[in-house]
C-alpha cells in the first residue's frame, strides 16, 4: 500500500566535514541514533579512509568489461544511517490548521544584468548580460560586447574564445555572469568546466585576466554580488579497464578490472583543477569531504571565488556522492537528489538478478526507482560554505524549481514516486539541531496527476498538475508547519512555467488545446486576487505544433512591470524552425497579443529579450543584436 511521503533525519554529524573546515562550526549535538543504526564516519578522515569508501562502493559496479552502467548514470549503495522523526505528528498538526491568511504573489523575477531569475538577489549565468550601459553576449564561440546606451547596439569588441585553448565542443554552451567591470565567461561539457575572468572596464578592450579549468562537469553556477559559487558533478573515473578476448576470459577481465579499481589513488575520485593551461592540480582536502553512505557514486564539490579572481582559494567542499539539483538562495546552499537525469538506480539489487546482460549497458527498468530524495543544506557566509544538515523524503524533486527557501524554512514539492501515494505533495522543513526537520506537509494534490510547474511566493505556492486538464493549486504557507490547500482551478492544457505579473495576475506559458484536434504552445492569464478562487481570464493559442520557448527555459520570457507587457519567444516548423516573439500587452483582463518573427534556424533557444533600466528591450538573436520595438 502507497504511504504519504515520510521524512527521515541525517544527523549533521554524517554531513560535518572532518580537520580545519569542521574546526569552528558552530553546529548543535546531531539527533541521536538508534543503536542499530550504522556506523558515522569518524572525524578527521584520512585520505585513505574516503579512498576506501569509493573503493567499496565501486567495487560492486564492475564488470568485465569496466563499469558496468554509462558513467553518467547515478547508482546507490546500501542503507543510510538515519533515525525516524520522532514527536511530530503531520496529520494531527493539519488537522489543527487555522484560518488561511493573505499570502501574495509579488516577488521579484529578474536580475540586475537582465536575466530572468528563480531567486531574489541570486543571478544567474545566461548568455546574454547587461549593466544597462554594457551588453556582453556569446556568438558561435565568440565574446562580443556592444554598447546600449545610444539610439543603436553598437558592437564594440569581439573575443574569440578559440584562442583560449578551449575545446569547441564547451563553446557553444558558454555562458556569462557580470560583477561591475568582471565578466565572467563559464563554458561547460561532460568531462570539463572552463572560468574566464575577463575585465570589460574598457568595452573596446576586453582582457583575459584569469583563466581556470575544472575537470568535471558544472551542475550549476551562481552569483551574490562578486562572489561566484560552482556546484560541479564528477561521475565514475575513467580507468584502463580489460575487456574479455583472446587469452582473457570473463573471469579473468572482471578480476584485472575489480583490481584496477582498488589501485585507483583517491586523487582519482577527486575533482582537479588548472590555471592558465597549467598542470592539473587536486584543489580538494580529503579532510573536506562528506562521506553519507546513500548517494549515487561520485562527488559533488562546491566552490566559491570572485569573479575578478576565479583562481583565489575561496574554500571548496564536496559530498562523497552525487547530488544533480542545485538550489541557492540567498543565505543557504541545498544540493538534492532528483531531476530526471538522477533515475536513482539500486545497481546491487539489480546486479544479483541482472548479472551479465548489463556488462556496458545502462540499468534498465524504472521499476527500480528507489523513490526517495535526499537534501543536503549549507549555510553561506562570503566565500565560505558550511554544512548545515540534511534529510532524506520520501517521493521526487522534478527540478530545482522544485525547492524554495523563505525565511528560514524549505520548501519542497515531491511527486510521487514507488514510496508514495500516487499524488504531489508540499513538505516544509527546518534547519534545526544540525538537521532538516518536517515542520509541516500537504499531501494529495492533483491524484494521478503529474507535477508541471511551481512556483514559489512568501507565503504562497502555486502548482500545476495535469493529466487531462490543467489543474492550478494554491497552498497557503503563511504556517508553514499547516500548509493549506486554498483554491484548485481546471483548464484545458497545462502550464510548464508560471510568472508573476504583480500581486494579482499570473502567467502560465506551457501546451494546450488549438482547435480541430491540434496541440501547441499557450499562454494563460491568471486572476489570483482571490486565491480560493483563482480564474483564468484569458489564453492565447500559437497554434498547432508550436512550441513556447519559456516553458523549458524562462529566459525566453520577459516582464515588462511599467507597460504591463510580456515578452516571450514561440518556435513554430521542424525542419526548418522559425522563432517568434509574441509581445502580450495586459489590460482590462485580456492578453492583446502581436507576433514578429526574428529568427530561423536550429539555435533558437539562445534567442533572449533583455530588458534596460530605461523600458527598452535588445533583442539578441544568432544575426545579432538590436533594439525591439513594442
């Protein structure tokens, strides 16, 4: 029988990172455990202490012929060492709830340098980026800066970032953060991360003035003030593995592999780093690293620097395992399980029925699932990142649209998953005594229904489930240990992205319904000023098998709050795909909606509409940049 999700405690002392980093933390005594609970791991680590833990966690995905699964897909190895959450009783505390109060949805949406953003005061890497005087964006492999304070986007300067010994498969994901004259190129793959610090104060003559390579994957990347934090994601080592032939049966391949693993220095697990095309060098202590015993195999790191000098040693810690959702508020750091990359396989399991038919193959059935998630929490202070604490709940993270914080306490929304009711549900929890604690949940919204947006307020979350229709849910927060259901809404369609329009109207861009039996792209208006009772007061259709940009990137939405207009970019064809811009403008609860067509081609994600201080808008396009009337 499905259960409501349940949430488990990790003692922070699973989470406090051994030597200097723990030295200081001012962190209370870790719930207590039951004596049948595993061992923590002991204080200052050694480094062959965590070299036998991956040890003993890899040791069970080898085969004979190297891993046994792709390298980027996430594994489990055995229990944590957890306790129950003792004395609180959810369903007795919603059954105590009070009167729902005014939650509203005002909350800023936008960046300083033009990016449409998850978080207040957070920026975000976008490949577009503003001072309102200075435009920096990325053009097939190039830097170009142009300046936007005149009647036309003058191009001032270009910087080809082949030149830099990159490698052209990261070029075209590069992407930029802005710190006053520091603009900061980030440019990605599978296997590397590339930082540039490139000064601008003269925008005809940009200098490349620190340039830092990690040898992993970026998970995400983001901004408070000048200081700039990585979160990067390392999968399995790439090791010499045999492969059966000739001479070399099964036996023998799976023993010569089995030993490679338990050679491999722990230098091998761990996230190196270079400077200016130097030498790579470990960055990491082996003392600053979490060692739960539940996560995916790998290693996540946090590092934290300044924009101006991304190779300063501003403090870096990892957790022994792999954590693919990132979300960052203002005070807190919080890495989680999930996303639909982290299927969460239990590979032991599936190894003793499975056997060799997997020798290279990825893990098969979905029916796996282990159907929980696990948060870990930092606090932030600078450069500085501490751990906080954590817990494990019961159902999914879809996203990192997922998770919010506000004052204090985190919110999660969890779809089902094998250890639920089949339902989402919105958890609250604290950081308390070294841990994440249910303060509160809300079970059984959208029954059979999967979770396509959220959108998180002060006091308010809003949801949207779908299945056949559209439902819209509001949950009172205003209590966060009595989460209240206030208001459901059904609509044809679903919305994938929601936006604040103010504190009385919403936006939601996803698919619906076009006439004749046709499916594309929509934009919805939502009135909230009742949130009982929430109404759609009007859509607008883009026709059969378009497709809104905004709804899998809401950088391709803008709100304009002084012309009480929208901006957002629909693609219509296949073959030969052709962008549009459809200015939404708002009154009288209606969406007057005019479209221009800007773009064709296949990159048309990177089209983006950058607002001024002063209400114009740049258009950037892949044939450059100019100003967008509306």
């Amino acid at each position: 029988m499905h259960r409501p999700p349940r949430l488990v405690v990790v003692p922070v002392a699973l989470l406090a990172l051994a030597g200097s980093f723990a030295a200081g933390t001012a962190l209370a005594d870790p719930v207590p455990r039951p004596a049948a609970a595993s061992e923590q791991p002991a204080a200052d680590t050694s480094c062959e202490d965590l070299r036998d833990h991956y040890v003993d966690a890899a040791l069970p995905l080898v085969g004979p012929r190297g891993w046994v699964r792709s390298s980027r897909s996430p594994l489990l190895r055995g229990p944590l060492p957890v306790e129950e959450l003792a004395g609180l009783d959810a369903s007795a505390a919603r059954a105590g709830a009070t009167a729902p109060g005014t939650p509203g949805t005002t909350r800023s949406t936008a960046s300083e340098t033009g990016t449409t953003v998850q978080e207040e005061g957070v920026d975000e890497p976008d490949s577009v980026k503003t001072d309102g005087t200075l435009l920096a964006r990325t053009d097939d492999g190039e830097v170009v800066l142009a300046d936007v304070s005149g009647d036309a986007v003058r191009e001032t300067a270009r910087l080809p970032l082949s030149g830099l010994a990159l490698d052209p498969a990261t070029l075209g994901r590069a992407e930029l953060l802005l710190a006053g004259d520091t603009l900061v190129v980030l440019a990605h793959d599978d296997s590397s991360t590339h930082v540039l610090s490139l000064d601008v104060s003269d925008p005809a003559a940009p200098v490349v003035a620190e340039h830092v390579t990690y040898d992993t994957d970026l998970v995400s990347a983001r901004q408070h003030g000048d200081v700039v934090r990585l979160v990067l994601d390392s999968a399995l080592p790439e090791l010499d593995f045999r492969v059966p032939g000739g001479s070399l049966g099964r036996a023998s391949a799976q023993e010569a592999n089995e030993e490679l693993v338990r050679q491999a220095p722990v230098e091998a697990w761990l996230p190196s780093r270079s400077t200016a095309g130097g030498d790579p060098e470990p960055f990491l202590d082996c003392a600053d690293v979490a060692v739960p015993d539940d996560l995916p195999l790998g290693t996540t790191t946090v590092v934290a620097t300044t924009a101006a000098d991304p190779a300063a040693d501003g403090g870096a810690v990892a957790v022994a395992g792999r954590l693919p959702l990132a979300y960052e508020s203002a005070d807190h750091l919080f890495l989680a399980t999930g996303g639909p990359a982290d299927v969460a396989w239990s590979a032991v399991r599936c190894l003793d029925r499975c056997g060799s038919m997997l020798d290279g193959a990825d893990l098969p059935a979905p029916s796996l699932m282990t159907g929980t998630t696990h948060v870990v929490g930092f606090a932030l202070d600078g450069t500085t990142a501490t751990p906080a604490g954590g817990a494990e709940v019961e159902g999914v993270l879809a996203d990192r649209w997922s998770l919010d914080e506000h004052d204090g306490v985190l919110r999660l929304a969890l779809e089902a998953s094998v250890e639920t009711a089949d339902a989402t549900s919105v958890v609250t929890l604290e950081l308390r005594g070294g841990a994440l604690v249910e303060l509160g949940r809300l079970d059984g919204i959208g029954r059979q229904e999967d979770l396509t947006s959220v959108r998180w307020f002060d006091d308010l979350a809003v949801l949207v489930t779908f299945r056949q229709v559209d439902p819209l849910h509001t949950v009172d927060l205003s209590d966060p240990a009595r989460p209240v259901a206030l208001g459901e809404l059904e609509v044809p369609g679903f919305s994938s992205y929601l936006h604040p329009l103010g504190s009385q109207r919403l936006v939601g861009i996803g698919e619906g319904p076009q006439g004749r039996g046709g499916w594309g792209a929509q934009a919805g208006l939502f009135d909230v000023t009742d949130l009982t009772d929430v109404r759609r007061l009007d859509v607008v259709g883009y026709g059969p098998g378009s497709r809104a940009g905004a709804a899998t990137d809401p950088r391709q939405l803008t709100w304009l709050p002084r012309e009480r207009t929208v901006l957002t970019v629909v693609e219509r064809g296949w073959r030969s795909p052709t962008a549009w811009v459809s200015t939404l403008a708002l009154g009288g609860g209606r969406m007057d909606s005019t479209t221009t067509r800007v773009d064709r081609g296949s990159d048309l994600d990177q089209v983006r509409l950058v607002p001024l201080p002063d209400d114009r808008v740049v258009l950037v396009t892949g044939d450059g940049a100019r100003f967008f009337p509306h």
